[in-house]
C-alpha cells in the first residue's frame, strides 16, 4: 500500500507559485459518466447536476464555502440507486483535488474546522497526508435527508478521501434537524480543505512531510 502510494506520488508535477491550480476530469465506468472542471482558487461559482437535488444542495455549500470553482456533470444508475453516482462524485472531486494540487509543495496539508448550523455542531480534520483514511458519524437517523439516502454521506466522504489520497474525518458533535447535521459537515469540510491546500508563505517550495513526499 505504502509503495504504491509512493510510486503514484512521484509522477506529480510541481505547481508553479502564485499560478491558480486547476483540475479537470472525465470519468466513465459502467455506472457513471462524470465530467469534472475544478479551480481550487475560485470564487464559490458552481454549476453542478447529478441527478439527487439535496446532494446537489451540499456540493454547492461545499463549494462556496471552500471558496473553490466547480463545474460538474454526473449521469448515474440513479434507476438502480443512488450509491454509485454519491460514491463516485466522491472519487472523482477527490481525484480532481489531487491533480490540481501536483507535488503538494508549500501547502498547510491539514485543515479543520467547527461549523455551527443553527442548533447542530460540526466537526471536519482533513490532513492531504498520501494515505487514504475515512471516519464519518453523521447522528442522522432518518433513511432520507431531502431525496439523498442518509447512509451515503458516510460513502461521498470516503470516496473523496480514497481520491485525494487524504484523511478526513467528520463527526456531528451535536444537533437536532438531520438537515442541518449533514450540511454543518459539508461546510466543515468545505472550509477544513480549503485551509489544507492553503500555501504557506513559510514553507514556500517545501514539501510538508519528513519522508519526502506526500
């Protein structure tokens, strides 16, 4: 596993300073088509349809409050399920995010951040550590929030994480509407990643990580 991730992490291109990282992705697999255009240095614009309205709804908040651009496109088995096109989305932003960051040089590489939504409390830690490792305790208990299936917070999450080759952890600390559970998380996690990829203007051209790549 370890060698792996070495092997993958030494293809990466450093990115020059001061430049915009940008990403775009096209992924097509027997059960999803996505297409995939990221900025990381964006304004909160978003233009995204996968077909799940709520889902829809969280990637927008994610991508205002991360002050990322996003443009994206899937067309899922939604007549088979939602899984697939909430798993894949996952996969694919995270991918995205670890294409427009190249070498990682010079960035925070953790983030994390408490998000108040009303009466809910959120918690998001991401570090861009090379691992891929997802814990996610959302507190929802309904089967639906909105017209996403409850359970595929905690597979988005994933997805991203085994994508980005990163850490992330979530936890609803507190809360009472399921609403606002699931969207506390995604503006955590919006503003946690946002800091991660942040240059650091004291570590410049160096690479956050004493084994020499991430």
């Amino acid at each position: 596993m370890e060698r792996e991730s070495m092997k993958k992490a030494t293809k990466k291109t450093p990115v020059t300073a001061g430049a915009k990282r940008t990403a775009s992705l096209d992924r097509k697999t027997a059960e999803t088509q996505i297409s995939l255009r990221l900025t990381i240095e964006g304004s909160g614009q978003y233009n995204i349809s996968t077909g799940i309205r709520f889902f829809d709804h969280m990637l927008e908040l994610f991508t205002r409050h991360g002050a990322f651009d996003l443009d994206l496109a899937c067309k899922g088995d939604l007549d088979v399920d939602q899984h697939h096109t909430v798993e894949d989305v996952g996969i694919a932003l995270g991918e995205a995010f670890d294409k427009a960051l190249g070498d990682k040089r010079g960035i925070l590489r953790a983030g994390y951040f408490l998000m108040t939504m009303d009466e809910t409390l959120g918690l998001a830690a991401v570090d861009l550590s090379g691992r891929t490792s997802s814990v996610v305790k959302t507190k929802v208990k309904t089967r639906l929030v909105g017209d996403l299936q409850s359970e595929l917070v905690e597979d988005f999450f994933e997805g991203f994480a085994r994508g980005a080759r990163a850490n992330v952890h979530l936890k609803t600390v507190y809360g009472r509407s399921n609403h606002h559970k699931v969207e506390a998380l995604f503006k955590a996690f919006a503003r946690a990643l946002r800091f991660a990829c942040s240059r650091d203007e004291q570590l410049k051209e160096m690479l956050p990580s004493t084994k020499g790549l991430l």
